[in-house]
C-alpha cells in the first residue's frame, strides 16, 4: 500500500508529464512518443521514490539535502543526454 508521500510523488509525476501532453496538442514542437512518457515516468518515478526513501531513512537533514542534490543532478544528467545528447552516447535523442 501507497503511504501519503508516495501518493503525493505519483500525482506530481503525473502533473509533470502533463506539461508535454498539453504541449503536443498545441504545437508541433513537442513530439513525445507513448515510449518517450513511459521513460520519462520510469525515470520521475524513480527519483521520486528514491529522494522519498532518503528523507524517510536519513537522519541528518544535511544528508538529506546532499543526497537528494546528488540522485536530482544524475537525473538531470540522464535527462539531458536523453534529450540532447550531451555525452554523445547511442542512448541520445538527437
């Protein structure tokens, strides 16, 4: 069973990938397949629940600060080769 926290991640998820479906609908700018949701969710999901466990599970609130900083900047590194490139791996959007 879902906690309250958890709840609340699964709802800002869902307001997040809002923001491209909307986006899609008035602007050919915006081209997300039903794969590219589905990554992005995953990868939402993912550190949603992940920065949920570290505020649960760790006591000192400078450690919390650090370590959801940390697991944010990876997504955000994850994100960006996702959709840019920026590494220049196979996994690259452009």
């Amino acid at each position: 069973m879902l906690n309250k926290q958890q709840k609340t991640v699964l709802v800002v998820i869902g307001l997040i990938l809002l923001v491209p479906f909307i986006a899609m609908q008035f602007t050919s700018e915006v081209q997300w397949t039903f794969f590219d949701f589905v990554v992005a969710f995953v990868l939402l999901l993912s550190v949603g629940f992940s920065c949920e466990w570290i505020l649960r599970k760790v006591q000192s609130n400078r450690q919390r600060l650090l370590f959801c900083f940390l697991l944010v900047f990876v997504f955000g590194l994850i994100w960006a080769e996702l959709a840019i490139g920026i590494f220049g791996t196979p996994f690259a959007g452009s």
